[in-house]
C-alpha cells in the first residue's frame, strides 16, 4: 500500500530489457526536474505502478519534430 498518490512525468529512454519468461527487468534512464527525481526516489520504497506512453517524436523549442 502507499503512502502518497502522485504522477511523475519524466523524460526517458529504455536502457535494457531482460526477461525470464512472464518476467522482466525494465530499466529506463530519466531526465526531470529536481523534485520530480526526488519524488521517483522516494517512491522507490513503495509499491510502484508505472504507465509508460511512448512517443515516437517530439516538437521541440523550435517547433520541429525530434527523436
């Protein structure tokens, strides 16, 4: 059970995948904000449900289309 409902959004990229049969090891690397990263820290020692929306391009400052 948790102790603190909250959404993190940040930036990431999978770093690797091992799995074993119905089992994996997702690991991601992020980027965010300095309490954003701080909350992922501490959420670390609770139950975790994680959403994952994958976006193949982003608009960036400029208003063209990145990877």
């Amino acid at each position: 059970m948790t102790t603190e409902d909250a959404v993190i959004r940040l930036e990431a990229k999978l770093g690797s995948l091992a799995r074993t049969g119905r089992t994996a090891m997702v690991c991601f690397y992020v980027r965010g904000q300095d309490d954003d990263l701080a909350a992922l820290a501490r959420a670390g020692d609770a139950d975790l449900i994680v959403g994952v929306v994958i976006v193949r391009e982003v608009a960036g400052a400029d208003g063209k289309a990145t990877e």
